[in-house]
C-alpha cells in the first residue's frame, strides 16, 4: 500500500538542496507554530498552500513561479492582510504579514541567500511571540527554537566543512549559555525607562473577564471559565473571607434588563476609613479593559495616569493589554459618599416605567409593611433567604420582565439575579441603589503567601445609599447562598461543577501540585516579567547599588560590559599565549619595535635575513651593527649550537641599537 | 660558528665551481640553475616546464656534463612504450636463453624530455622508476645505479598533443622549474656567441661522484630548528585551510619542502635552514602540488608559490 503511494508520487529526483529546504522549513514552521490562536484563519491555509505546492516542485522538478506570478501572489497577501486589519502596522497585522511572507517565501527560495532570510524571518517570529505571551512555559519553547535555528543557520554556513547537526547544536548550546551571563547583566541592569515607549505595543481583539455592563448570564457564564484574573500579595494581614469583595465596575442604568454605567458625572464623596487598613499588589492579567479590580474600597494606589471615578471604580489610562502590577491600600470598613447630590440620587433610583411592573407592586407594598429603609432592607434579604430561591448557575431563560420572571416564576438565579432584583427592589421605593460587579473571594496560595482570583470569583453586589451611613454594601447572594461569601465560589457551586474538576478540588496532591505549579507561574511573572523599574531599585539596593537613576544604570552597564570584555580580553590573551616565551624572539620582536620607529616595518612573511638586509641598506652607518645582530639572531634562532655568549651578545646588541 | 657544513669545504668549493660553469652555459637563469641544483642534491627528480627553445634540453646535458654522470637522454613521443623505456628481453641464440638488455632508463642522469607526449603506459614506466629506484622486467629487479637524477622536461599542457601528468604523478618531481625567456643582455650575448651545444662539450666536469655522495648526504645534515619547523608546519597548514585550493599540501609535500630548504641552505651556507631558503624553494616545490580552486585568480603555479608566500607569516 505504501509503496504504491510512493510510487504513485513519481518522485524524479532526490533534490540536492533537499536537506538544507526541510531544516528551513522546520524551522520557519517551528516559529509559525505558537502565532496559530491569533492569526486570521486563512493566514495558515495560505502557508499550507505553499508548502504543498513547494513539495510538489520538488518532487516533480518542476520550476518555480516566475517573478510575474510571485509579486502577484504577494500583493494579493498584502492587500489581505490591509483588508483584515486596516493597516500594515502593528503587532497583530505586523505579525500576519510577517507569517505569510515566511509562507510565499518558500516559492522563490532557492539558494543560501534565501535560506539565510527565511531563518532571519523565523528569528523575528520567534521574538514577535514574546510580545503576545510572556508565560514560563513558553520559554523553553522559544529557546529551543531560537538553538534550532541558529544550529541550522551555522549548518548552511559551514563553509563546506559539513558540520553535523548534532555538532551544530552543541556548539550554538554552547555559545548560548557562553551569552547566558551578559543577557543576565543586561536584563539587572538595563534601564526601565517609564512611559509608552517602552511598553508593549497594545493590541485590538477580545476583552476578557467583566464587561462594562450585566445582563442576567452574563456573570454565570464567567464562574464557568478557570482562567485567572488576578492575582494579590497582601503585605500583611490578609482581609477575611466575607470581606474580600474586588470591586470593579460599578453599574447605574437600568433598561429593565441590563445594567450599564453611567453616562453622567457624579459629585465627588471622600471614603473615610473607620477599620483597619489592607496594603497589596496586585498582578492584573491583561484584560483589554481599563477597570481595575481593588479590595472595597481603595484609599491610595501607585498606577501613573490612572482616575478614580466618584463611584469609586479605578481605572488605567490605557486598556490592560499586558500583565500590570499595582499597589494598593484599601479599608473593609468605611464611611462613604454621605452627602448625595441630586444628580446621582436621580441617577441611582432610575427605572425604566413601563418595566418590571409586580416588582414595583411588591416594593411597594413590603415598604409600607416595614416602614422605613433599614426594615426594608433587611425584609427584602429574609424574602430572598426563606423563599423557595435556590442558587444556581443554570437558572431558567428570563422574559423581557426579567425581574418580575425571576421573583415570581424561576426562583432560581446567580448572583448577577439577586443584585440585580435587590437593586430594583430598592429604587422601586426611592432608595438610591446601584449594582457593582468585581471579584468576591479568591483562593490562598500558602506556598506562594498571596490570593489567585480567577474569572470563577466574578462577583455582582448591591449598594444603596441611607441618610446616615452614605453608601452601604449590601449582597443579596449572602443571604440565599451565604456559604458563597464565606468558602467562595467552589464551595457554593460543588453540585454544579464538572466531575472531573471536582477530583480536581478533592485529591491534596492534585491540589498542591496545581498550586506550586501556579506560585512558580507567579514568581515567573512577578519578577521576570514585571521587573520593572522598581522591582530593579528594589533588588539594587539589596546589592548595596541605591542610586539606580537610569542615568547610573546605563553608565554602570557599560561598565559592566567593559570590564566584561576586559576579562575577555585577558583571558583570551592568556590562553592563546605562547606557551613558552622564547627571549631570543623577544629581542627580535625589540629590536623590530626599533626600526618600525626608522620606518623600517617587517612584513609578516619577510624573514631576519631579509629584512635585516634591507634594513642595513635603509641605514648605511648601522649596516656592520645590523650585520652582526643578523648573524646572532640566525645562529640563536635557527642554528645549532648557540652558546650563552651569543646571546648575551645579541641581548648586548639590540640594547645599544 | 662550527656548523657541520664547514667540515668539507673542498665539494662545497666544487659546487659553486659548477654554478659558475654552468651560468656559463645556460646565460641569466642562475637561479634556475641553483635550483636544479639543488634539487639534484635533495636527491629528488626535477620537471622543467616551458615553452620549446629556451633551453630546457641544453640545461639537463650541462647538468650531466659539470657533474660528470653517465647520461641518456629520452625523447617522449606518442608511440613511445614501456619496453623503450626499461629495456627488453631478447634471445640469444648462443645460449637459449633471454638476456635483459637495459633501456636508457639505466643511467644516473635520465633527460626524459617532453615527458608529456607520451602515452600515460610509457610515462608511468618511467615515474615508477623514479619512485622505486629500481625497475621490473620478467619477474626480475634491476636496481638503478646511484645517484639517479631524472630531468623531465614538457610543454605547457595548453599545447596540442599532450598528455598532461595527473596531480599523483607530478607528485613524484621534488621541483618543477620553469626558464622564461632570456632577458635583453643575455640574449644577445647569446646570439652574438658561439654555439651552445658545442660549448657543452668543451666543458668537463667539476664535481666528482664522489663529493656529490658528500653533498647529498649533508643536505640532510643541515641542522633545522623548531622555529623553522613552525614556518614549515604554518605554511602547510594555510594551504589546507585555505578555500583558494582544492586540497592542501600532503605531509610528503611538506618532507620535500624541507629538503629541498635544506639542500639550498647548504649551497647557501647557512647555518641551518632560515625561512628565507624554504622561501627560495617554496613556488618550485609546491607550485605544481597545489591545485587552485576553479574561483581564485591563481592560475600560474609561480602565482600559487607567491600567493603562499605572502600569506604565511614568518614565525
């Protein structure tokens, strides 16, 4: 069978560039291979189109296209890429550009030359890779394509000498770890310079994690995805369970059944801090949004160009596109917002008339059985506490009344249905409230001492304003599920999770191994990736360097680097030192240093008889001296029985020249 | 100063009465001449290779006339066979039986000229006589007599009618000379004068046999240091490392280049051998070993010897 396919194949010749065209093109795959997730599909088709054509040239001996069709095959995977991205700049179309020309590429490579530029491709790749994902696991990839590349680099450049690859391999380790000290010393000491020039490019696609606004499933559909959101490194005492609520967007409209932010400006209201204070950093996974996750409520933090809005939701200048640390001081315990303008009390007791209807007869007829806010309040959490509610993450579809279906026919909700019907409780009576979603919880890394919040800890709450207390946080889920708030979400949702990632959760082990492998995630990031300029200052001066303006950064490293060459220099100037230092030609090195002086240079392939000749004839007065030097050096250097007495002579000689 | 040459300065005398015998003949190529020399006293073989008529033939008869050796001469045609070369078995009818007369190959100086013309068979007859020192006819060994000195001359290959030797085969010439043309003075000295072949006959010899024995074993005398040993070794060393030839030089090129300097450092009277005598040899001992890669400009065995030379630095 496999003969016949083989047969079949018709191959006419083995082609004589054969091995250097599969190293090369294993090597540009090699750095295709991790742009896959975010190149437009058609992109690898293209390159596949290529490579398969490729292989059909050569098993035929066949021609390539000409340059006609070439340049026309091009400028179609140009336009392409203009038509997907609307530009040929930046990373994403930059890359996709680059990763097809590295396809097409392979129709007109011919020669060392060309093999040379698509490895430089792969190279280039390779690199544009870390501009997309930083992680640890990527790394030993990288390098060892990054070795497979340079080894077949140094193959199509052996000069004939026909290298093996695994020789290839082993010297380019070689040179590798030889350059693995100055990449060291480079990556302490070159300057971090702030601002946007330095930083990743940032890049269009999907957002991750909350959006700016919450529909009902919109929240469950998050608790579903193990991804990380953020990580948190208390510095000190950590908040307990109940309090760690992460706050991040804080939602005021309502259209019956989504909630959006609001599109006015609010007064501003000063947070006044009645408990103990929260110091930590936190490691925001990139996001694509400008919202920043912070323990309720933030006091202070270190973030250049970031706002607060009134509201208390902080925000980055820029989206969140790569992995961003901050410091942060928040209180659990506070007095907020007690003065409320007119603006935000319309704003916060808004509802849309026609929407909702028996929810807005049951808010009415609770409050005038309660009497006032607080009663209210808290009948409205036994209600949602001793009815038949149940806390799910796949509740039933909600109609257009989303709120009136959810109260009086499904029962059944996530967190985002009981912020969200709490909230409508609230303003149907004139109670100024507003929903807040953001992370609730977060699961403790004691081998790394820090808090992992993934997107499963989203979170939506309540907050309502009363005369006297300003803005109070208020969560409904605590009252119907209240062992969410208090274990966090895997342990309110065991029944609904997935067999296997339950095992997952049971088995000690398991759980150890997963989070030793994630505080080594966080060590990577925390201070490989985030060694930024004050991760440096930081370790500067515990190596005894305090000033590290960049100014004596860049000066200390070239410093570094001279000495570094220096050392080089000695060493290299050692080992390649006669070994044994013949005085005989130490004089007649001298005695060459002398007449270079008179103009009189030795070429490197004229010898002492010669050139003493010549240098006789060039001084006339010094020809006998010359002569005699001549005659010692020759009989010294080349002669037989040369005595002490001759060298001393010659030592003589060369000294009074 | 006592270097082991200064011990006999009597054949040492009679060599340099022979130079000066020899310019006589053979007008402006005195270095062609020592060369000659001194590869007859590196007791390696030598090719001449140049053009016809200047003189390749008168130079090889001189050299058997000063030295006073018995002398053949062999003229290399396309016809030519082995059994031309060596000699033949031939019965007697006296005895009934074969007797082996010798060949011109039987002499201590064999001018094979225009070694080029004959056919490969006839040619490596005679190579291998030059290698063994002997040579085989019916299952019977002839050694040759000693000293055995084979002048080969040829035509540049470019000429029509030639059988150019293969690389293996030029191998076995310790040197390969060319004359050139003479300059102004000498030729018409040349032309102005008497007859040369017939001078060549009023010459007589200069050497004996017997201090041409002592000089060829003193060229092996000639004391060489470790620092020459170097130049030898890094000159050997660039030819095989450089992409300008299709081989470098094998270690038997290597042992010929340092006979040949110690041969030339003897007729010098150098101490022991200095870089400047293996540079004397240099273009005539690997000019024709080395053969350049299709790409370089070195087209000319003397631009081979002084592209070398250049590039190796003295140590």
């Amino acid at each position: 069978m496999q003969l016949t396919v083989l047969r079949s194949l018709q191959i006419k010749y083995w082609p004589a560039n054969a091995r250097e065209l599969v190293l090369t093109t294993s090597v540009v795959l090699l750095a295709l291979l991790p742009h896959l997730p975010h190149l437009p599909f058609w992109i690898p088709l293209i390159i596949v189109a290529s490579l398969l054509w490729r292989i059909t040239i050569e098993l035929h001996a066949a021609a390539l296209p000409n340059k006609w069709l070439r340049n026309g095959i091009a400028v179609i995977a140009m336009s392409s890429v203009l038509r997907t991205f609307h530009t040929l700049n930046g990373l994403e179309a930059g890359t996709a550009l680059l990763s097809i020309m590295a396809g097409i590429k392979l129709l007109e490579t011919r020669d060392h030359r060309d093999y040379t530029i698509l490895i430089f491709i792969a190279y280039f790749l390779l690199f544009a890779e870390l501009l997309y994902d930083q992680s640890m696991w990527m790394l030993p990839y990288l390098l060892a394509s990054t070795l497979f590349s340079t080894a077949t680099l140094m193959r199509l450049h052996d000069g004939g000498s026909h290298i093996t690859y695994r020789d290839a391999l082993k010297r380019c380790t070689q040179m590798a770890l030889q350059a693995a000290p100055l990449a060291l010393l480079l990556f302490i000491f070159f300057p971090r310079l702030q601002g946007q020039f330095w930083a990743l490019p940032s890049r269009g696609g999907a957002t991750s994690g909350l959006s700016d606004e919450m529909s009902p499933g919109d929240v469950s559909q998050l608790s579903l995805s193990d991804d990380i959101a953020f990580r948190v490194e208390f510095n000190g005492e950590l908040p307990p369970m109940n309090q760690r609520y992460w706050r991040a967007v804080v939602l005021h409209e309502f259209d019956g059944r989504t909630w959006r932010r609001a599109r006015m400006g609010l007064g501003i209201g000063a947070v006044q801090k009645i408990g103990p204070m929260f110091e930590y950093r936190l490691l925001l996974e990139p996001s694509n949004q400008r919202w920043i996750p912070v323990l309720d409520v933030p006091l202070q933090w270190q973030l250049p160009n970031s706002i607060i809005l009134p509201d208390l939701q902080l925000l980055a200048a820029q989206p969140l596109s790569q992995l961003t640390s901050v410091t942060v001081q928040s209180t659990t315990q506070y007095r907020y917002g007690l003065q409320l303008s007119n603006t935000a009390r319309r704003l916060d007791t808004q509802l849309p008339v026609t929407a909702n209807p028996r929810t807005h007869e049951l808010a009415q007829r609770m409050y005038a059985q309660a009497g006032d806010d607080v009663t209210y309040i808290n009948s409205v959490l036994r209600m949602f506490n001793h009815e038949t509610f149940s806390y799910t993450l796949e509740p039933a579809k909600l109609g257009t009344n989303a709120v009136d279906d959810f109260l009086f026919n499904t029962h059944a909700g996530f967190c985002e249905h009981y912020a969200s019907a709490f909230t409508v409780l609230m303003r149907a009576v004139g109670i100024p409230a507003r929903v807040v979603t953001g992370y609730q919880g977060g699961e403790y890394n004691s081998l790394g001492h820090y808090l992992i919040v993934r997107q499963a800890d989203a979170h939506a709450w309540s907050e309502v304003w009363l005369a006297d207390q300003g803005w109070v946080r208020i969560d409904p889920t605590a009252a119907i599920a209240p062992e969410r708030v208090n274990d966090g979400s895997q342990a309110a949702l065991s029944g609904n999770e997935p067999l296997a990632r339950r095992y997952l959760h049971q088995f000690a082990w398991i759980n150890s191994a997963r989070l030793g492998w994630d505080a080594l995630n966080t060590f990577w990031k925390k201070h490989i990736v985030q060694f930024d300029s004050s991760e440096q200052q930081s370790l500067l001066s515990k190596l005894g360097i305090d000033s590290s303006d960049w100014r004596d950064l860049g000066l200390s490293l070239v410093i570094a680097f001279v000495l570094f060459f220096f050392g080089m220099l000695l060493y290299l100037t050692w080992k390649f030192k006669p070994r044994r230092v013949d005085p005989v030609v130490k004089l007649y090195e001298q005695l060459q240093h002398k007449l270079k002086k008179q103009q009189i240079v030795r070429a490197v392939h004229e010898g002492p008889n010669d050139y003493l000749k010549r240098a006789a004839i060039a001084q006339p007065s010094r020809a006998t001296q010359l002569k005699e030097i001549r005659d010692a050096y020759v009989a010294l250097r080349y002669g037989l029985n040369a005595d002490a007495q001759t060298m001393q002579r010659l030592r003589q000689l060369v000294k009074e020249f | 100063m006592n270097a082991p040459i200064q011990q006999d300065t009597s054949s040492l005398n009679a060599l340099h009465t022979t130079i000066v015998q020899l310019n006589k003949v053979i007008l402006g190529k005195d270095t062609q001449i020592r060369l000659s020399l001194a590869c007859l006293l590196a007791r390696g073989h030598l090719l001449i290779e140049d053009v016809p008529g200047v003189g390749k033939t008168t130079l090889a008869q001189s050299l058997a006339h000063t030295l006073g050796l018995s002398y053949h001469r062999i003229q290399f045609t396309s016809d030519l066979l082995p059994a031309d070369v060596i000699g033949v078995s031939i019965f007697d009818r006296n005895d009934s039986s074969f007797h082996f007369h010798k060949g011109p190959i039987f002499a201590q100086l064999v001018l094979a000229d225009e070694v080029n013309r004959a056919s490969p068979k006839a040619q490596s007859a005679l190579l291998e006589a030059m290698e063994e020192h002997q040579v085989t006819a019916d299952a019977h060994t002839y050694v040759l007599p000693a000293p055995f000195f084979v002048i080969a001359t040829q035509n540049p290959t470019y000429q029509i009618g030639t059988y150019p030797l293969p690389e293996s085969q030029l191998d076995r010439f310790l040197m390969r000379i060319e004359l050139g043309y003479p300059d102004a003075t000498h030729e018409r000295q040349l032309l102005s004068g008497q007859d040369r072949r017939e001078f060549l006959h009023t010459l007589g010899a200069t050497l004996t046999l017997q201090q041409l024995l002592t000089l060829q074993n003193q060229v092996q005398q000639v004391h060489v240091s470790p620092a020459l040993l170097d130049y030898i070794q890094a000159l050997v060393r660039y030819t095989r490392s450089s992409t300008k030839f299709v081989a470098g030089l094998s270690p038997r090129a290597a042992l010929a280049l340092l006979r040949a300097a110690q041969s030339w450092a003897l007729m010098q009277g150098h101490i022991g051998v200095l870089p400047e005598d293996v540079q004397a040899v240099l273009t005539a001992v690997i000019g024709h070993r080395l053969v350049p890669a299709n790409d370089t400009a070195l087209n000319k065995p003397t631009d081979i010897g002084h592209y070398v030379l250049k590039s190796v630095a003295v140590p």
